[in-house]
C-alpha cells in the first residue's frame, strides 16, 4: 500500500546541500512516508489543513497526501524554526 513520493524543487536542494549522515536519515524518513504516510512518526498540522509534518532530528518535513491519486507531496524541508514560518 505504497504512496507515490513527490518532493518540490526547494526541499530537495535543501537536502542536497546537508551532510551524508542528515541526508541519509531523511531519505529512510521519506521512504517510511511513502510506504505510511499516516503512520507514527508523522503528525497533523493545526494551522494547514491537510497537510502533516516529521520530526527527523533537528529537521522537519511537510508534506500533503492525496488518497485519490496515492500521491504524498513533499512541499518543504528544513529547521524546525524555518519551515513553519511558510505555512
């Protein structure tokens, strides 16, 4: 039950730019996303409707799921401080 996994243009340079280790443990966190975009891990934004979020270390992930088209969106990634500034 494997979501398709979408990540916007800013989040992925984002990622480019930080160390191995970081990138590594965000990649496995996308991958849970995809394969559970509910599960765990994730939660609930209060002030963005439909859209959720995931802790990985000092780092967050937002993301919109689309249960029609089995499509998550990765809209942004980066400091916990930063990315909620956006939404």
């Amino acid at each position: 039950m494997s979501y398709e996994l979408r990540i916007a243009c800013q989040a992925e340079r984002y990622l480019r730019r930080l160390d191995r280790p970081a990138q590594d443990r965000i990649v496995r966190r996308l991958a849970q996303i995809a394969e559970n975009p509910r599960g765990p891990y994730t939660k609930p934004l209060t002030n963005a409707a439909g859209s959720r979020t995931s802790r990985v270390g000092g780092w967050r992930i937002s993301f919109a799921i689309d249960d029609d088209a089995r499509v998550v969106d990765g809209s942004q990634s980066g400091p916990r401080g930063e990315i909620y500034r956006d939404i």
